[in-house]
C-alpha cells in the first residue's frame, strides 16, 4: 500500500468517522422530536377537552340566561296583570256605590 492509499484511507476513515457521529447526533433529535412530538398531541387531546368542556359550560350559561329571562318576563306579566285586577276591583268598587 503506497503513501497515498495511506492517505486517502486516513482521510476516508475519518469522513466515516464523522458522518458516524453525524448519523448518531440525527438519532438523538430525531427521539427529542418524537417526545416533543408526543408530548404536543398530550396536549392537544388535553386542550381538545378543555374546550369541549367550556362549550358545554357555554351552552349551559346560555340556557340558564334564557330560562332567567323568561322568568323576569313572567315576573313583569304577572305584576302588569295583579295592577290591572286592582284597577278592575277599584273600578266595580266604584260602580257599586
């Protein structure tokens, strides 16, 4: 083997070498990635509940304002239709006298 296929093996040994190194550095993001990955989509699933939880909240809120405005409706009906029968009592308490 001649000084320059000496060489030139050194030199290639040593890109393998790197390209090795390189190739094990690619590993290890490449499994940062994947729990970083997994780690999201946890959190994804964990949002995806939350917000099905706040619209069910939601809807509940908006029920509960529309039976509680019927309820002042009622409230006000029934107070517009107790003056009106005092107008009426006060009305046939004058015609009888």
């Amino acid at each position: 083997m001649t000084e320059e296929d000496k060489r030139l093996l050194k030199t290639f040994e040593g890109k393998l070498q790197n390209l090795i190194y390189l190739f094990g550095e690619q590993k290890k993001e490449i499994a940062m990635l994947r729990q970083l990955l997994v780690a999201k989509e946890a959190e994804i699933v964990r949002l995806e509940e939350s917000r099905k939880e706040l619209e069910s909240k939601y809807a509940n809120l908006k029920a509960a304002r529309i039976i509680s405005i019927n309820d002042n409706e009622l409230r006000d009906t029934k107070k517009r239709l107790a003056d009106l029968v005092r107008e009426v009592d006060k009305c046939i308490a004058l015609l009888n006298e």
